[in-house]
C-alpha cells in the first residue's frame, strides 16, 4: 500500500512538472514565422525587402534585457521593423521592458508604431509616446511615409487604435477606423502603386479592402489565445468565440492582411499551442 501510494505521488509530481514547463514553453519560446508578399505592384527596387513585424508585447520580457527576442529579431537582419500596437498592457501598465526592447530595436533598423488599444486603456500614452519618439521610433498616428530604395518606392500608413475617443467620441470604432483611414489618405502619394496599412485590428478586414490596400499588418487577436488543430483559435477581443481571423494571412479583394499571433497576454495568462509570434514579411516584384 505504502508503495503504491508513493508511486502516485512521483507521477503526480512528473506530471505537475511537465504542465509547468509546457505551460512555460508555449508562453517563452518564440516563433518565427515567415511569408512572402509576390505583388506587380511592388518596385523591382523593393524585391526581396524584408519587414519584421511585432505585435502585442504587453510589457513581457524574454530574457535578460529582452535578449531573446533581440537575438531572434537580429538574425533575420530587417530592413524595417513595424510594431502593430499592445506594447504596452493597460492593467498591468509596466514600460520598462517595452522601451528597452523598442530601444533596442532602433538599432537594428528603422521602427514604425501604431496604437493599440491598451496605450488608450491605459491613460499613459501621451508620456509613452514621447518616450518612444526619443528613442527614435517613428510613430505613425493617422498618416504616412514614403519609404524609398535605390529610387523605387512605396507608402506605408499607420492608423490610430479606435479606442482612441478623445477625437469622435459619438462614432463607433469601425467608423472612428474609417475616419483615421480617411486622414492618413490625405498624406499619400497617390503615384505610389504599393501602399501598405499598420493598423492594430484583424476584425476591420472589409474597411481594409474597400480602400484597396496591397497589404494590411495587425494583431491584437492574440492568436485565438487558446489554438485547437484544424479548428484554429478559441477566444479574440472583438470577435468572440471561434474567431475568424486570428494568425497567418488572408485575402479580400485586393487586399492580403496578415494577423499577427503577438507576444504577450493580457487578460487570460495563458497560450496554448499557440507560441508567441514573430512575422518575417518579404516582398517579392512580380
């Protein structure tokens, strides 16, 4: 009897410890994932243009000094770095880690921010992004940059997260989306064929291809959070249960949105199956 009962304590024992270091595992090691945009559109100046896109960090650290993901971000050796919103969490609001990584990063390549809605949520933003923009990160609010090489060029925009209320606080998000949409357009070069959107939300894929953009960069699903095989995510903000867009690429029209899976977590803790994400986009001259 005594044997048997000390028997199950090991195993309850091995098995606490495996939950423990898959738990670990599926929120620490990172992923990166990596896909090719192929457009006529895009200059033959711009084949083979590498992008990183980060997303949803929520204040975590990977590693010493976010060593980790510096590593990782190295290696892929970017010609620019976007970072598609959540940097920051609103409940947990700590912005040590998130400058360190975002000055780190200026380092390796030029950096381009939007909003999330947690920088709303949490009422510090006015502070967080000047500290950004002294680092040296180039935060987009509702407006865009041509981004030249070898005198090809493209456009890239950035709207603000709609949970920005201080400007159209009677509008709904998607129409406080559209509103921003509209005043980036106002800054376009409209001779530039390829015109790629930052913007926080994967559920606004519809607004997205009525103005016709080549490529469209988001989160903010946190990857369905919870990811079951052949199913796909469980829960995402703004789209409830079994949520459609969650991670990876989909199309509409003429327009490709990529979404992608973030970094950190927010409200629940935990990912499964479901890894912390970082994109390598490279475009490709048809």
């Amino acid at each position: 009897m005594k044997k048997f009962t000390r028997k199950n304590i090991i195993l309850l024992l091995i098995g606490i410890l495996v939950t423990v270091l898959f738990c670990y595992y599926q929120n620490n090691a990172i992923e990166v994932n990596e896909t090719t945009i192929q457009s006529r559109e895009v200059p033959k100046q711009f084949d083979n243009f590498k992008m990183i896109q980060l997303s949803d960090l929520h204040g975590k650290e990977f590693g010493k000094e976010q060593n980790n993901l510096i590593r990782k971000i190295k290696n892929e050796k970017p010609d620019i770095i976007v970072f598609t919103g959540d940097l920051i969490d609103a409940k947990h609001y700590v912005k040590k880690y998130s400058l360190m990584l975002m000055g780190k990063i200026v380092k390796i390549a030029p950096v381009y921010f939007v909003t999330g809605n947690h920088e709303y949520w949490s009422g510090k933003y006015e502070g967080l992004e000047s500290k950004l923009e002294n680092l040296g990160v180039k935060v987009l609010k509702n407006e865009g940059v041509v981004l030249e090489r070898s005198g090809g060029k493209i456009q890239l925009l950035g709207i603000d997260d709609p949970a920005n209320i201080s400007e159209n606080e009677y509008l709904t998000e998607q129409e406080r989306a559209d509103f921003n949409i509209k005043k980036s357009l106002l800054s376009t070069n409209h001779d530039i064929e390829f015109k790629v959107l930052l913007s926080h939300r994967p559920e606004l894929i519809s607004l997205y291809s009525s103005y016709d953009f080549d490529l469209v960069l988001t989160g903010h699903a946190h990857g369905g959070q919870i990811r079951i095989p052949f199913i796909g995510g469980v829960i995402a903000p703004n789209q409830g249960v079994l949520p459609k867009y969650t991670s990876g690429q989909y199309k509409m029209k003429n327009t490709t949105m990529i979404v992608n899976r973030g970094l950190g977590n927010s409200i629940i803790p935990q990912r499964i199956l479901n890894r912390p994400e970082i994109v390598v986009l490279t475009l490709k001259s048809k």
